[in-house]
C-alpha cells in the first residue's frame, strides 16, 4: 500500500471511529419526584405538549401534584388512556389556590379537601405542602399525618428542619419525601436524619451544594449518594412557567452530575427508588 492510499485508509478509519464514538447513547430514564401540573387558571402548557416534554427526555415516571388538584387528576387520566407509557403516581395536594400554602394547616376545609380526592381510590400520598417550624405543630397537620399513617400515604413536604422533625414527632412511622432535601441542610445533617428515621426520603430539586461551580459532585454528596443510593429522588418542581421552559436543562443537569457516580448507584436515584417506593402501588 502506496502512502497516498494509506493515508487515505488511516483517514477513513479515524472518521469510521469518530462516527461510532459519537454514537449518542439512550437518555438514563429519570423518575421526576416532585413535577407541578398547576391549574390556574390554566396551565402553562396543554397537557399533550407536557406528555411530549416528558417522553422526550425519557422520563418515565412523575409524582404528579397541582394546584387545584384537576391537573394531577388529567395526568393520571392521560395515563390510564391515551399516555399508556407514563407512569404517574398522584398525589393530593392540599391547596385550591397559591394563598393557601400559607393556611392550609390552620384551615378546616383541609381535612375535607383531603378526604375527598381520597375516596377517588388511586392517590399514593399527600403533598407537596409547605411548613416551617411550628406551623407543624398545628393540629391540622398532626390530622394530616395520621390521616396518611391510616390510609399508608406518603407525605410530600417542603419543610425546614425543625417542621421535618416536628412532623416526625406526631408519628414516627410516617413516609416522608423530604422536598428539597431542605434546600441548604448540611450533608451531615442530612446523614443523621436518613440514620434516624428510614421512612425518610430526600428529593433533590433545588437542594443546594450537590455540585461545586464546574458540575462535579462535591465529596461531600458523592459520599452520600454512595451510602446510601435508596433514599434519594429528583425532581424538577415545576411551579413556575420558567421550570417547564427550561425543564429539559433542568433534566439534563440532573443526567451531568448522575453519570459521575457508579452506574448501578445512578440508576437507584434516576428511576428505580421511584419504582421500588411506588410501583407495586399504582400497578
């Protein structure tokens, strides 16, 4: 072989090699833990364009909650008839309209709200709800929580430390998705809280620290993630316009920071936590 047509050869090899490196892989599914449908008075996107959005980046699976509950009701609905291949498992959120994140737990009409979106007979939990501090210790919320001991109900809440602990305290049995993971608790407090109670699951949307400025998973967290890979959801939280027109950077910042972790450990928190939590449930 003459040097013209051996660099001829070596130059289709190297672009034969480039072609199949750059061979895009699947999309890593994702179970997003914490999605918002909200209905007020419309939502931002009609439903067929978010089962599009969903399908699109390979999200296989929602904890679906809006505000009211009409919009988790048309995605569970989607499910069972026209969007066979998502998974969604709803929620009953106790709020009618934005105001009530700041009443809820002293408002009588929440006891009902509840009770009835229960007897629908498909919801798997309650939440997302905000509380901060004491605002736990309110009766409505120590009725809340034993409504979801009786009826095996997983509580969705966006709560600092002291609520999360308080929340605890009216049952220890209680089935936490600990919203946020508490935007900002330190790892090793986030640690003490998955040793002490194991009904406590943490879902990352918005939790601060994970990564440091160049996308890499800080010692601290990739150390967690590790320990203990079955207590860990994401989410994206799309409770704003701005979440869904970005959701799909939103995913994929979640897929950066999973790659750079042992496949099998990636997988736990990307779908299977989801699954194993809530499959045999919804199925």
């Amino acid at each position: 072989m003459n040097r013209f047509r051996l660099a001829a050869f070596l130059c289709a090899l190297s672009l034969f090699g480039s072609t199949h490196a750059e061979t895009p892989r699947p999309a890593l599914p994702l179970f997003d833990a914490h999605l918002h449908y909200n209905w007020e008075p419309a939502p931002h996107l009609p439903l067929d364009q978010v089962l599009a959005l969903l399908r699109a980046q390979n999200v296989t699976g929602i904890l679906a909650t809006s505000r009211p509950n009409d919009g988790t009701r048309a995605l569970y609905e989607a499910s069972r008839s026209t969007a066979r291949d998502l998974w969604v498992v709803p929620f009953i959120r106790p709020y009618r309209v934005r105001p009530d994140i700041q009443t809820w737990m002293s408002d009588p009409q929440t006891e009902q709200l509840i009770a009835t979106e229960f007897a629908r007979g498909y919801y798997r939990g309650i939440g997302e709800f905000h509380l901060s501090g004491q605002a736990a210790a309110a009766p409505q919320v120590k009725t809340t929580v034993a409504f979801a001991a009786k009826h095996d109900l997983y509580l969705h809440a966006h709560a600092d430390d002291e609520a999360l602990e308080i929340l605890f305290r009216h049952d220890p049995r209680a089935k936490i998705i600990w919203a946020h993971t508490g935007f900002s608790t330190a790892p090793e407090k986030v640690e003490a809280y998955l040793q002490r109670h194991p009904t406590l699951w943490c879902e990352l949307s918005y939790r601060y620290g994970i990564t440091d400025g160049s996308g890499r998973l800080t010692p601290e967290w990739k150390r967690l993630f590790e320990k203990y890979p079955d207590r860990f959801l994401v989410g994206s939280d799309t409770w704003i316009d701005e979440r869904w027109d970005s959701y799909a950077a939103i995913m994929g910042g979640y897929r950066q920071w999973l790659a750079q972790l042992p496949p099998a450990v990636a997988e736990q928190i990307a779908f299977r936590n989801g699954e194993r939590l809530f499959q045999k449930l919804t199925k």
